[in-house]
C-alpha cells in the first residue's frame, strides 16, 4: 500500500504562504505570552499540591466551603481520575501541618465519605528556581549541540535553517501552551518539568525530519548548477515526503496512545509532543529547507556540503 | 560472507542477553501471582519462607520501579547554612544578624551559592569577613575557602546522620545523595508512615541540659516584659491584641510556674521574640516553651514556660546510648540516656553542685522535663520523660543515637505518591504500552506487509532491550519511563519506514529485490545515523540537567534509541538476507 507516491509538489513555490502562515501561528503565540503569560506548575513556580480520592463523589463547591472554614488557602480542581481532587496552595515545608488540617476538616465536615491522600507534591522556592535555571540550560546546550552537529555533517547554513526551524516549532507549542492553559479543566497544560522533557522532545523530533530532507538534498546536490537547486530541493522534499508523513503518522499513533492511556500526569507531555510532530513535520519542509534554500540563493556560491563527494 | 554469519551470531546473542537479563523479572511476577493465589495467610507465608531466598534473589536483579510507580516518598532536604555560619561567627552583634538575615531572605528564594551571597552582602557594607570569622588576618578569600569547607563537612556529616535516623528505623532500600553544596537527596520506597518519616528527618536533634534560673527569676522577667510589651508602642492602637501585654496570654502560677494555652502558643512564641521583650531578659538567658502540653484541670491544654540559662550546662555530643521504655509507673514512655566517661564526669560535678535545683532537658529548643536534682548523678544516665507516647519516645531513641546534625536541615522538596496511585500508575503505562504497540505493529504490517513484519520483529526486539538494560543495569523504570518506551517506539519505525521507503523507490527503479534492498539500506544509512545521533544527544542533555522523572524518561530514550539504529540497520536487513536467500521475498514483499 501507498499514499504518497510520485508526488511532484511545488513545496518552495508556496514558501511565501508558508512564511504567512509560520508567522501569524508565531505572533499569536507571542501576543499571548505577552499577554497572558504561561500557566506555571509548581516545579517553576514553587508550591504544595495534594491529591485526594474520595470513596464516593462530592461536588467541587462543597469541597471548596469545607476546605475554605478550615482555613486552607489555594485553589481546587477535579483531577484527571475519578472522585480526584487537585488541591494547590503555598509552599510550606512541613506537609505534616497541611495533611493534619486537610484530614481534620474532612473527617469532621464529610464523615461518610472516606478518602486518601494520594500524591503530595512539595516545591520550595528555591528548588523552583533551581529547576527553571537547568531547563533552560538544558534546552540552550541540546540547540547549540544540534546547531555544532549539523553544522559538521552538513554546512552551517543548513545548521542554522534546521535550528530556526526548531525555534519555529518550540515557539508555536509555547503559544498554544499559553493560549489554552487552563481552559481545559481535565488538561490544565501547566509548565512543569516533563513539558521540557516534550520541548527536547520536540526539537529532537524537529530536527530529525529536516535531516533526512537535508540527506536528500546532499545527495542529489553535487555536480549541480546553484540555477537548478530549486528543482532538486522540491524534487529531495516529494521524495521524502512518503517517509516524513508515515514516520509522522506513527509516531502521532503513539503519543495519542500515551494522551488517552497514561493518565492526568503524562497529559501535558502527550499534548505538547502531539503538537509539536504536527508543527515539526510542517516545519521541516516549509521552514527548514526554504529558509536554507533563501539563504544559499542570496549567498550565490555553490554550496558545498560536506560528504557529499563520497556518498 | 563471514560477516553475516557474525551478524546472525550477534542477533541470537543480543536476544538471550536480554531474556536472560529479564529472567529475574519473569520470577518476581510469576512468584507474586502464586503468593497472590493463596487464601489463607499461613499458606502464603509458609510460601514465602520455603521460597526466600528465590523471592530475595529476583527482587534485587528484577526490574526495579520507580518511586511514581511502587508509591513512596522523594525527599529534597537543606542544610541550613545561614544557621551553620551563625554558628561558627565569633562575636557576632546586631549589625551582624541583621546582614545574615537580609542573607537568609535572598538564600531562600534563589539556589545562588550562601558564601557568595554572604561575602557580596558585607562587601556591600564594607565590612570585613574576618571581623566577624576566624582570624581577624585572615582574607575575606581565605575565610570563604574555609567556611565552604566547614559547609562541605556539614553536608557530609548531615547526610551520614539522617542515613543513620533512617537505617535505625528501618526503610527497604533507601537512597541518601548529596547534589550541589547544601542539598540531600532521599529516596524512600514504599513507605507506611509519611508524618512520622517526616518528624524523624527534620529535627536537628539538638539537646541541652540547662540550668533553670534561680527562683523568682521567671516572675520577676514575665513582669519586665509584660510591661515593656504593654507600654503604648509607636505604632499601633493600645487596644491591639498584641500591645495588651503578656499576661493576657500567659498564666502565672506561685512564684515560678508560668504556662500558655495551646491556642495562643504560637502567639507567644512570637511576642517573645521581639526585641522589646528580649532586652528585658536577664543576662545569659532565655524563655522557652515546653515541649509538650499539660491538661489542665479544667480541661484546657497548657504549655509550660521556662527561664533557662543560656549557656548549656552539657550538649547531647556525650550521649552514647538511647533506649525508649516505659518509666516506673509503666505509663509514661521515657527516653534513657547513657553518657560517655567525660560526660558522666562533667554530669557528676554538675549534678553534685546544684543539687535541689532544676536542670531543663531541651532538645530542639523545646523543654520535655525539668527535674529537680535529688542528689549526684555518677554513672552518666539520664533521663527524657514528659514523651506523648511511646512511638515518639522510639523516635527520640533514634535521633539519640544517630547524633545531632551540625545545621538545621529543611524539606524543601517532597513529592510522595501513595500505593494505590502507584498501582494506578502501573495499569495506565501498562494500557498505554500495549495500545502503542498494537497500534504500531498492525500499521507496519498493513502498510508494508512482510517488510513491516520484520520491522515489528525489530520492534519487539527493541522494547526487550530497553527493559533489559534497565533491569541489568539496576535502572527504575517509572512513568516518564514508560512514556519514553512508548514513544521511542513510534520513532524506532522511523529508521525502518527510511529504509524501506528507500527500497520501494529502488524496486520502482527497476532493480532487482537484492540490489534494492542493499542500495536502500546503504543509502538511508546517514540519514538513520544523523537522526539518531541528534535524538541521543537531546536525551544526554535531558539526562544531565534535568533531574528525578526527567531522567528516567531520558534514559529510556537513550535505550531506545540506541536499540534502534542496532534493530533497523543489523536485525532487519539479516532477516532479509535470509528470506531471499531462501527465495521468500519478491518486489512486491514490501507492499
């Protein structure tokens, strides 16, 4: 079986359209950081959250007004799971007092409905700023190890189109992360540590797409004249395409897999690695390869791609 | 030719290697469901006894799970070193406190190094490091080389006690590291008890024997500062609760008994604090609050308030041994005490020469008794009594024992998952493990047909590698764990849907089915190898930076990954080479 086969797609004549619509996804997305900023878990921002499962099902109100008379400030949400509440308040370091006075209130307030505390999770400030501090360092050294990699096996007009393209898809997800953050109560899509796990994700994805167009492309290259580039650009991006979309196709399986099965907790993740193969796989072929295109025409050189003799 | 055979050779090996590793695993599993399947708990413990050594040797090479996944308690614990340099400044005054504190607020919010924030903060006020530490010709560089030292010894010793506190009191398993300069990590599977976990690790388990001030000296000192507190202040309306002065808060009974109502502790504790109340102490001295509430007759709880020197008399450093029991009514649960000969000596002389005077027992600042002592104590025993019950008493016994920690230590991270979200855990990675892979191998079959075959083959052979690895090299798998199998599965296919995408465009070509499959497997070779060289290195960076569940989603990727361009480029091409060689492929063998 086949989708795509023999395609003939004018991938670098609709560049234009392309950079429209890159650049309205990432103005949106940049308004909205502005605007509305990022829905911080409590890894970043520091803080205490408890998960409590009930026996039977209470309304949200009610366990709000019990929890309110007992004196426990913060918020309150349905979790993910059946009869699971989210409870997130302020980080204090003894989760001995904050367990007493939550067990204390319902005990009391709902006596024929027993529950368990399921998960706490504590964050001190400090760690907080300890963990954006080496997210960010992580996400910095994973671009510059992709921009030195690739500017080795390829040139570096080629490395730096790959890591704009990454800049692209990373960027488009933070939006959407910052558009739809906590519209969605069963997806609250909060920045915690495993969305930067699915950011290094996505970028590892990302450039994985735009590599093989770039094989492609090296091995159809050489002996050329920069007048025909145009054509062996398309020509390397309709002949991959078949594969770009099946790996796409499978990999999407999986994550949507991971987004319905594995819980509240892998949510977020699933979400944000969901969104960025779609974005990635675009970006590939409409980000990465153009903007290499563009620049290598405006350079006028012939471009010289390393390995490109021998393969 | 020979090198194909090594090949084949490599795959058998490869495959037992991880079965084999796996083994363990397979037994730990079949081992709980027959444990499982027994309805008496005679049978099942007879079970376990005719079975323990079994049972013992696949626990520990079996598949470990992680904290997420088996329920447990992970622990992020501070050594206070504002506290510890305090500690170790030789005059300190007002001016010096205020800095450390100002210290303190920045050190909390940020993970900046303390020595640094210290040195910036008194070269903002131009002062000096060795006016306040070690010698005063000493540079300020000197001296921050030997406060890191001081506050790397701290950690050390800080991390060998609270593994003392948690060995003694018995948890399977525990992992106890130290990360960066002021930071223990604990690792606590499958723990019962959290709060009491909690108590035993953070009390810095410092105690003191002090001598109470002389009679009339705790009236005479609550008068003082009920006064000073009382007077109308600068800011403030006198009718504010905390300007109506002490006694509203604090009963006086005699001449040397005081005590608060458990409702208004904190409060006082608070009053007490301020500077107008503490320049009205006597020198060398200090207002403590009991450990403990007493009942009142009338039903009300009452903490007893105490006027003790400053100065120890002796510090727990001299205890040797520490026992819970049960005191001579065989009610009270009290902690004995044993001391160490320079201790008994010293406890001998300071026994003997205050006899028919009270000696508070203060461990963290908070008094649990203070007898009168009867007549000279020589053997070196001594007793903690006013203890809740006798599990808090056990507790004590371990905190004893373990010693005290240089600086106080605080959780400043804790993520705890119960077993039964654990459990939940488990079935969601499991659902999701065995949907991905369906979901993966019935699209690789439909659309390659015998390619997507071989490819599941590879499939299959990856997941047992990643596994294997984890289980032989004593990784947990956890659930960024099992996400990270997951999708490193969609992405396994990758280098497989290259290769094979490849070889339809050679068959399209017109080449024969051997010279498509080797030109498609030579030439998709640097495209596998780019793609996966890149996905490995964002998997090493994830691994060294990030830290707990990321790492273990890290790992599994690196696995993976690995396993994958070792499935893609050796195991399928040999399967294909021995399906044409026993002519079985043709050029429509990949759909």
């Amino acid at each position: 079986m086949r989708i795509f086969s023999n395609t003939s797609i004018d991938f670098l004549g609709r560049r234009k359209i392309a950079y429209a619509i890159s650049l309205l996804l990432l103005l949106t997305g940049l308004v909205s950081l502005a605007v509305r900023g990022l829905n911080y878990g409590i890894d970043f921002r520091g803080g205490s959250e408890v998960v409590l499962r009930f026996e039977q099902d209470v309304p949200v109100g009610e366990l709000r007004s019990v929890m309110r008379d007992a004196g426990v400030s913060g918020t309150i949400k349905q979790y993910g799971m059946d009869r699971s509440f989210l409870l997130s308040t302020v980080f204090n370091g003894d989760t001995n007092e904050l367990k007493s006075l939550i067990s204390g209130a319902l005990n009391s307030q709902l006596k024929g409905n027993p529950f368990e505390i399921v998960r706490i999770d504590a964050v001190g400030p400090s760690i907080a700023s300890d963990l954006k501090w080496s997210a960010f360092k992580a996400m910095g050294a994973a671009l510059l190890a992709i921009l030195i990699y690739v500017g080795i096996r390829f040139e570096l007009k080629f490395a730096a189109a790959g890591v704009v393209a990454i800049f692209h898809d990373v960027l488009i997800v933070l939006g959407l992360f910052s558009l739809l953050g906590g519209v969605f109560e069963v997806m609250p899509l909060e920045m915690d540590q495993s969305i930067i796990a699915a950011f290094l994700t996505i970028a590892g994805y990302s450039i994985t797409d735009t590599v093989v167009v770039y094989d492609r492309i090296r091995e159809n290259i050489r002996n050329r004249k920069p007048s025909e580039y145009e054509q062996i650009f398309n020509e390397s991006m309709n002949r991959t395409l078949s594969r770009t979309i099946i790996t796409s196709c499978t990999t999407l399986l999986t994550v949507l897999v991971l987004f319905i099965f594995a819980g509240p907790a892998i949510r977020a993740f699933a979400f944000a690695v969901f969104a960025g193969i779609l974005v990635g796989t675009y970006s590939s072929v409409f980000v990465a390869a153009p903007l290499a295109f563009e620049w290598i025409k405006r350079s006028k050189a012939p471009v010289k791609l390393r390995g490109s003799q021998k393969a | 030719m020979k090198n194909k055979r090594y090949n084949l050779l490599l795959i058998v090996g490869v495959t037992l290697l991880a079965l084999w590793s796996l083994v363990p695993t397979w037994k730990e599993y079949s081992l709980g469901k027959q444990l499982e399947a027994f309805s008496s708990p005679r049978d099942s413990l007879n079970f376990v006894l005719n079975h323990r050594d079994e049972i013992e040797d696949a626990r520990q090479k079996g598949l470990k799970l992680g904290l997420d996944l088996k329920g447990g308690m992970h622990l992020v614990m501070e050594v206070d070193q504002i506290d510890l340099f305090m500690q170790k400044a030789w005059n300190r005054d007002a001016k010096f406190d205020a800095i450390m504190e100002e210290v303190g607020r920045q050190a909390a919010a940020t993970d900046a190094d303390v020595i640094d924030l210290v040195s910036a903060a008194f070269r903002k006020q131009n002062i000096r490091l060795s006016r306040y530490f070690y010698d005063i010709r000493n540079s300020d560089s000197e001296i921050q080389g030997k406060l890191r030292k001081e506050a790397a010894d701290a950690l050390v010793r800080a991390r060998e006690i609270i593994r003392n506190r948690i060995d003694q009191y018995g948890v399977a398993e525990p992992m106890i590291t130290t990360q960066g300069n002021r930071k223990i990590i604990i690792e606590l599977p499958g723990i019962s008890d959290e709060n009491r976990m909690r108590n035993l690790l953070k009390g810095t388990a410092k105690l003191e024997f002090r001598l109470l001030r002389e009679k009339g000296a705790l009236q005479r000192t609550l008068d003082a500062i009920n006064t000073a507190l009382s007077a109308p202040s600068s800011s403030g309306s006198s009718n504010d609760a905390a300007n109506n002065g002490l006694y509203s808060f604090v009963q006086v009974y005699g001449s040397d008994n005081a005590a608060v109502r458990a409702e208004n502790r904190e409060l006082v504790s608070d009053m007490l604090k301020r500077p107008e109340a503490l320049s009205q102490l006597p020198p060398d001295s200090e207002l403590l609050l009991a450990a403990r509430a007493d009942e009142a007759d009338d039903g009300s709880r009452l903490y007893s308030l105490y006027l003790v020197r400053k100065t120890p008399e002796l510090t727990g450093g001299v205890i040797t041994e520490a026992k819970a029991t049960f005191g001579s009514q065989g009610v009270q649960p009290e902690v004995l005490m044993s001391m160490n000969s320079e201790g008994t000596s010293k406890w001998a002389r300071i026994t003997g020469a205050n006899i028919g005077k009270r000696i508070a027992i203060v461990l963290d600042g908070a008094v649990y008794s203070a007898p009168v002592v009867q007549s000279k104590i020589p053997n070196g025993n001594s007793v903690i009594n006013g203890i809740q019950s006798l599990e808090e008493a056990k507790d004590l016994e371990i905190v004893l024992k373990a010693g005290a920690l240089p600086a106080p230590v605080r959780i400043v991270e804790e993520r705890t998952v119960g077993p039964s979200l654990g459990a939940d855990y488990i079935r969601a990675g499991l659902q999701s493990l065995i949907w991905g892979f369906s979901a993966v191998v019935v699209f690789m079959i439909f659309y390659y047909r015998q390619g997507g075959l071989a490819a599941d083959v590879a499939l299959v052979l990856n997941v047992l590698i990643v596994l294997s690895v984890l289980a032989g090299f004593n990784a947990s798998l956890s659930l960024p764990g099992i996400a990270g199998i997951v999708l490193t599965m969609g992405m396994a296919v990758d280098a497989n849907v290259l290769i094979y995408e490849r070889i339809r465009e050679e068959l399209a070509a017109g080449r024969s089915i051997t010279s498509a499959l080797s030109e498609g497997y030579d030439r998709a070779f640097s495209s596998i190898l780019d793609s996966h060289v890149t996905t490995l290195a964002a998997a090493f960076l994830l691994y060294t930076y990030g830290i707990g569940p990321i790492q273990g989603f890290a790992v599994t990727l690196m696995i993976g990954t690995a396993a994958s361009l070792f499935t893609a480029i050796v195991v399928t091409r040999e399967i294909f080479r021995l399906l044409v060689s026993k002519n079985l492929m043709s050029s429509k063998s990949f759909g």
